[in-house]
C-alpha cells in the first residue's frame, strides 16, 4: 500500500511542475535578465489585482453559481474610497485624521459591496433565480450608475498612504502581494476550516441534499456573495493605490480569466470541488507565463493566447488522468493490497 | 434494416387500416383476425411467420456501484404477446425494460437476442432499429409541440430529407386512426390530459415501426376510466402483433389483457406465469414467500413515553385529519403506496412544509416548525425517501456527508472545525455501524447503497434525536444489506428513540415494525398489529389501495 500511495498524488503535482517547467524555460532562453529580483518584483506587483478578483470569483464558483459583477462591485467600491478620499481628507490633516479618513474610506466601500453581495444572495436564496443572472443585471446595474456619477472620468491623486499600498515593499515583500496572501489565506481558512465553508461545498455538489440535513441555504448563499464582494472591495483597493486612480472600467478584462484561472486551479465547473492553493498556483503559472513572455518581447496579446492554451492543455491532461491513469492508478493500489495476502 | 425502417410506418399502418376498412363494423371478431392478418403479412414479410420470441435476454445482471440491481435474469418475449413486468419498487423491473431499450449495458456475460442476433448489450439506436419502443412513466414529448410533430417525431431522425409537414401529418393521420383515438393533430401536446398525452406516446411508437413497446408504469397516473381505455388500446396493438410489456408495480389493472406475467423480487426473477392462473392473492404470495426466507421479524423492545404526538394534521391537498401516538423505544410502520401522501406528512413532521391545522407535540410540548433546523433542534430526524437527490451529497466524501448534521459541534476555539474531533467522530461510527468503506475520504456515491443507507443513519444519529423518520429505508439496497439496515432501526429504538418507517414494503413494515398505520388517501385508514394480523392479510389491504 504505501509503496502505491505516490500513484495518486502525481496528479495534484501537475501545476507546481508547470510553474517549474515556466521557470526553467524561461530561466533557460534568458539567463541573465528572467531569474532576476526585478522579474519577481513586477510578477508580485501584477499578480495581486487578477488574485483578488479570482478569489471573489472562487468562494461562488465553488458553490456551483457565478458572480459576473466582480469587476463592477470593485469598482463601485474603490470610486467610493477615492471619492472620499480625494474630496473628504483636507490638505492639511495631520497623519492621525488621514488614518481616520482612510480606515473609514475602505470599511464604507466595504459596507457597499457588502451591500451588493447580500442582494445577490438574496436574489438566489429567496427568489431562486440563478445567480448569473442576478449579477448580469447587478454588472450592468452598476456599471451605468458608477458611469454616469463619474461622467466616465477617472478620480485621481490618491494619499501617499493609499499610493504605498499600491507600489510600496515592507521587509522586501511588495505590499499588493502581502494584501493577497493574506487574502488568500483568509479564504482558504474559511473553505477549509470553517462550518461555513464547508456547507459552501456541500451547496455547492447539492443544495437541496445540504438544505435536507439542515444546512441554513439561505444564509450561506448570502454569506458567499457578501464575502466575494467583500474580497472586490479588497481588489478595488488595490487597483485603486496601484494606478493612483479609480475609474469605472478598470480590469474589465480580467472577468473571464478570474473563471480559467480558477478552472485551471482544479476546481471542478459543476461547482463542489476546488482548493484555494490550486487557484494561488494556477495563477502564479499564468503570470510566469505573461511576464516572462513579455520580457521575451512577445506582445501581450500572445501571452493572453498561450494563456488560452495551457488551460487547454491542463483540461486535456485532466481529461487523460481521469480517462485512464487514475483508473490505472486505483487497480495497481487494488493490486498492491492483494499481493502480501 | 435501414429501408426497413423507413418503408415500414406508412406500410405497417396503411395496410392495417385497409384491413380495417374492408371490413363491416358488426363482424368485431372477423375484423380482428383480418386486422392481424393484414399487419402480419406486412409486417413480417422478410421474417419467420410463426410465433416465436422476439426478445431473448439470458444471464443478465447489472450492477451500480456495489449494488446489484439484477442477478442472472432469464427472460423471452413472444411475438405479438402482452407481458407483465411486476414486483415492488426497486426490484429491477424497471432496470430490466432499460437494459433492453438500450439504456443501460448490462454486465459481462449477458446474451440479447434481437432481430436474429446475439448481442452482449445493445445501445439504445440498435434497440430502436429492431423496434423496441419505450413509453415511459414521464412520457417523454414535446409539450410545445403539437400532436402530430410528436408522433411523427421519428420522421425528422437519422436523415437530411426536406422537412415535410404533409408526410408528418399522413403518419399521424395513419396512426392516430389505426388507434382509434380521437384526438386533434394540431393541438399543443401541453393542453392534453395525462391520458391523452400518453396516447400521443402509444401513437409515436406506432408509428416509428414499433415491434415491441415497453410502457413504464403506465397506469401510475391514470384515473381508472382512462386505464380502460388505455387497455383497449393495447389490445389494439396485440391485434396488430405487436409485443407490449407493462413494466407494473400493481398486477391487478393490467392483468384483464396480459398473457404472460414475471414476478421479480429484489433483482432476481421469481419466474413467469400464464395471467389465466394469476391474481393479486397468488402474486402477493410468490413476493411474500421469498421475502419470508430472507428474514425473521426482530424482536420489539420496550416502548416508553410518548415522543410524538400527532392531532388532526391536515395540509391541502396532501394529507387531511392525521391523529397518531409514537412512543419512545417504538418502530412505527407508516404503509401506504406511492402518492398516498406518505412524504408529505413526513415533510411537515421535518418542518419543510407547514401544516394548515392540526397540532404536533414532542414529549408532550406543542411544537411549530418554521423550517427544517427548528425541527432538528426539536429532536426530529428525515432521511429521505430519495437517498441519491436528497439523502446524500453524492459527490462528497463519506466524511463530510457524516458530520454535516453535526458541523457545529466539531468546532474548537476561534470557530474553526477540528480535523482530529471530526475524524474521531466519523471513526466512531464507521466502526458501531460497521461501513463498509475503503477510505472515508472517497464519495460517498462509490459505496454500495446499504452501506450509503448507514452512513446517511449515521448523519442522524450524530443529532441526537428524539424522533427519526425513515423514509423507504432500504429502497435501492441490496436484499443482503437490508437485514443490516433493519437491525439498525431496531438498535435505533433500543436508544430509546421513537421511530417511523415509511415504506410500501408490506413486508419489511410486517417484520420491523410494533405497530403499523395504513395510510392511503393522504389519512389513516387502520391501524395494525403484526402480532394480530398476517403478513398476507396485511399486504391485501394495503396493495388494494
């Protein structure tokens, strides 16, 4: 038996093997300037913006339902905070009123996308309309209002505070990146270790099934889109101290690639099955991809292609592993426990 | 066999109408023989013209998961007969009509013999192409489309011939007036009645050529006016020689028009009889006896207080005026067919619907439930009826099904869930209630259903509760399994916990139960005691509705 045990494992060890293979590749066609402390700065820089939005995609993603308002909730929430911030702080505050402003700034643009997430849950909780279509609507929704208060225009010139956050390092470790993994850790405690995240699976494989062993449904469904937007707020935060700005529309492309970086971090499409670290690595392996094309002097629109088709790849791999090694991988343990008796 | 198929519909049905045509309405008995010569000579023009089978199936099993659904069934069907597929639910009768319309591959070393060919297992186009037709329970149409679409249907398959509305509307024509039945072609199949719709469904197998038309439980919800019209419909398509099989729960609707009739219990065919010397009684008997040797009655242990009290509980529309008394220590039998609105008391006990009157108490405390967890916190325990859509989560490890009552309690400082106190408690009763499991991390789906049965107990057990409603517990499990579950129940009611067992088992009720209510028609209509009644006088109250 133990001497089986690796066999099921390999599969897991798909996407760090990946994320070498990126490495050593482009390790090996740019020795000099790939395996730099300046390539691994600007990866921890970009990184965290997609990171965030995938993480509020992940949690309804896992429950089998969608949050297409992603983009639109962090951006109605971080024109919030730079609304505030920009009109409310006077010039001459001291640096106690500005952290006052700040901290009051961020928890009102989380009140907001709270507020956002617990109408969609409640859309799908007490109305049962799916959530893809409640956060249709909520994008759309969203994205006219944030418009045509701004007139479209983007609101700038952010605290240095605010500007630190964005493009800063403590001990060395770019703070977007710092913000993320705390992010992540968060969301993985909750999915791993909390009763809420385990009922957020159970929902996710069956909700009626879950809701027959007394699983509050209806609470949980609000609790997953009032975390996801919570975590938007979070992104807006950082989009907004990285580009010093907030505008409606920012990251709008980034809506669909929160879905393959998730995908491709394992989870399963029909919702039940998914592991926050798969999600970290897939999208530590989409972003070697892109920087390290880009230093290669690809154009971006080619790395946004080879984007395409490793997720391809790494559904066509599933495919076979699930086909035929695993299959073969279970009959060899079968095999091995047989054997000594 | 492909210009077969397509030359056969109009062919099939027109010369039957001839046939018809020729002949005055008076004469009924000479209409019916030139009405089957007529089809014959048509029909089977290329094959042998004497009666022989038409189906051969020897050897089939078939398994899910580690559960067998069917165990070495022999089975032949005759040309032009009516067969009766008949047992309880979750015997394999329905598993059976699916091996043979293609839906499901049986195991390895079964033999089907169709249209002069041996096969391992058919798919369903091979099925379709010998003429083999299915009406099953749901019918299958296209609400939105009209009659004639519907039974024409076939028409539009497997070709890339111009879409031609006036051949659709002739086959319709053809086999609508080759039935008898008076029904409109352009009239949306969403309007009709049940029974109407299910004549567009016998019309659609008509003319798609059908040799052999498997019905699912066609009288399951038919009024009984409409289940004499759809007998004389069938006894159209004998005259025509073609081979029905009614895949029945109940015997005695369909058995004025059947010939033959197979008995089957728990996967394993009890044999097949002529109809002629067939009744409710003998068949009650054959399924009976069987079940008899499977198990003894288990012994009753000595009920205490009373822990459910249940006064004139009335749900529109559902169940009306329900008054029972369950006891602490007690198993009771709740006995009623299917849609006598057994569930949907147990669904108001549970708190998932509410009672428009009535009063519930729990150890003598009326209690009002507005959802499923305040009956939980009351003491109150549903598995359900549906293990696979309601009972489990499928797809998640037999771990997480285990505690998911119970989440709460597995938390330790800051709310987080304790690995090691989960897995005490998963170990635990893994082990009391002996689940059979390679790794608890698996799906639960990969277990055999007995063993799902137990982990789903185990659920409830980890409650704590007072009352424990068992809906159809051994539906779907194995005949060797099901003695385990049953001393489960019995171990259940040695803790001191009231139970209910909802089942249309007249047996398993018989012998695991100290009581037994008879529900039909949405209320009680007697009550019983094992010890005062037989298992065969019980079962002939109950089944005869």
């Amino acid at each position: 038996m133990r001497k089986t045990a690796f066999l099921t494992i390999i599969p897991a060890l798909g996407l760090p093997a990946l994320a070498l293979a990126g490495l050593a590749t482009f390790g090996a066609l740019m020795p000099e300037s790939f395996p730099s402390k300046r390539t691994f700065e600007s990866m921890a820089f970009q990184m965290p913006e997609l990171g965030l939005l995938t993480l509020a995609m992940f949690l309804p993603f896992v429950s089998a339902g969608f949050n297409l308002s992603i983009i639109a909730t962090a951006n109605v929430s971080s024109l919030f905070m730079a609304w505030l911030w920009t009109s409310r702080i006077p010039a001459d505050a001291g640096a106690a009123t500005q952290a006052v402003w700040l901290f009051l700034g961020f928890v009102g643009a989380c009140a907001v996308a709270a507020a956002i997430g617990a109408g969609i849950g409640a859309m799908a909780a007490y109305v049962g309309v799916h959530p893809t279509l409640t956060t249709l609507g909520v994008m759309t929704l969203l994205k006219g209002i944030g418009i045509s208060l701004t007139r479209g225009a983007p609101i700038t010139g952010m605290p240095p505070a605010v500007q630190f956050l964005g493009n800063g390092t403590f001990l060395g470790v770019p703070m977007p990146l710092a913000v993320f993994a705390a992010a992540a850790l968060a969301t993985a405690l909750v999915l791993g270790k909390t009763s809420f995240g385990k009922y957020i699976y159970m929902i996710g494989s069956n909700i009626n099934a879950a809701y027959y062993s007394g699983v509050a449904t209806h609470q949980v469904l609000i609790g997953i889109y009032v975390f996801s937007s919570l975590m938007c707020a979070l992104a807006g935060l950082v989009m907004t101290a990285r580009f010093n700005s907030a505008r409606m529309g920012y990251g709008e492309s980034y809506l669909l690639l929160t879905v393959l970086a998730i995908i491709m971090g394992g989870a399963d499409p029909n919702g039940g099955f998914g592991k926050v670290w798969g999600v970290v690595l897939a999208l530590f392996v989409l972003q070697i991809i892109s920087t390290g094309l880009t230093l290669y002097g690809v154009s971006q629109h080619i790395s946004l292609a080879m984007w395409g088709l490793v997720l391809i790849l790494v559904l066509a791999v599933k495919y076979c592993n699930r086909r035929w090694y695993a299959p073969w991988a279970l009959r060899r343990q079968a095999e091995a426990v047989k054997a000594p008796a | 066999m492909r210009t077969d198929r397509i030359a056969m519909p109009s062919g099939g049905v027109g010369g039957v109408r001839a046939a018809e045509a020729g002949s005055a309405e008076p004469a009924r008995a000479r209409n019916r023989t030139a009405e089957r010569a007529g089809a014959r000579t048509l029909r089977d023009g290329a094959s042998a013209p004497t009666r022989g089978p038409i189906v051969v199936l020897r050897n089939i099993s078939k398994r899910f998961g580690g559960n067998y659904a069917l165990k070495g069934v022999d089975l032949e069907l005759e040309k032009g007969e009516v067969h009766c597929l008949c047992g309880a639910n979750g015997c394999g009768k329905s598993t059976l009509a699916k091996i043979i319309s293609g839906t499901y591959r049986p195991d390895r070393g079964a033999v089907i013999v169709i249209g002069g060919r041996e096969h391992p297992y058919l798919t369903p186009r091979e099925s379709r192409d010998c003429g083999v037709q299915v009406i099953y329970q749901d019918l299958a149409l296209f609400p939105n489309l009209s009659v004639y679409e519907n039974i024409a249907f076939e028409c539009n398959l497997g070709s890339l011939r111009p879409y031609r509305e006036s051949r659709l509307r002739a086959l319709a024509r053809e086999a609508l007036d080759a039935m008898k039945f008076d029904l409109d072609p352009d009239e949306p199949v969403e309007n009709l009645t049940i029974a109407r719709r299910q004549q567009v469904a016998i019309c659609r197998a008509l003319a798609a050529d059908a040799k052999l038309v498997i019905m699912d439980e066609p009288t399951a919800s038919l009024p009984r006016v409409e289940v004499n019209n759809l007998l004389a419909a069938v006894r159209y398509l004998k005259l025509r020689g073609i081979t029905v099989v009614f895949v029945n729960h109940r015997l005695d609707e369909v058995l004025e028009v059947s010939d033959r009739v197979t008995v089957m219990v728990d996967g394993v065919k009890i044999g097949t009889f002529p109809a002629s010397g067939m009744d409710k009684e003998r068949l009650t008997g054959l399924i009976a006896g069987r079940r008899i040797d499977a198990g003894k009655r288990t012994k009753a242990a000595a009920a205490g207080e009373t822990a459910l009290e249940v006064r004139g509980l009335t749900r529109a529309g559902q169940f009306h005026d329900v008054s029972f008394a369950l006891r602490e220590g007690e198993v009771l039998g709740i006995c009623g067919l299917l849609g006598s609105g057994r569930t949907e008391l147990a669904l108001s006990l549970f708190g998932m619907t509410r009672p428009d009157s009535g009063e519930m108490r729990i150890r003598g405390r009326a209690v009002r439930f507005r959802n499923q967890r305040d009956a939980i916190k009351a003491g109150v325990g549903y598995l359900s009826e549906d293990r696979l859509a309601l009972g489990l989560i499928q797809p998640q490890s037999v771990k997480d099904n285990m505690v998911l009552t119970v989440m709460d309690r597995l938390k330790t400082f800051a709310g987080l869930i304790s690995p090691a106190k989960r897995d005490r408690t998963v170990a635990e009763w893994v082990e009391r209630l002996d689940i059979k499991a390679a790794n608890v991390d698996d799906a639960v789906s990969v277990l055999s259903g007995g063993n799902q049965q137990k982990v789903a107990l185990a659920k409830w057990i980890l409650t704590d509760p007072k009352i424990l409603i068992l809906d159809s517990p051994t539906a779907g499990v194995d005949v060797g399994a099901k003695d385990g579950v049953h001393r489960l129940i019995r171990r259940l009611a040695e803790r001191k916990i009231a139970v209910a067992v909802i089942s249309d088992e007249v047996s398993e009720v018989y012998r695991n139960c100290d009581r037994i209510l008879h529900f039909r028609r949405g209320t009680i209509a007697g009550e019983y005691s094992p010890d005062r009644v037989s298992e065969r006088e019980l079962a002939g109250m109950i089944e005869n509705g």
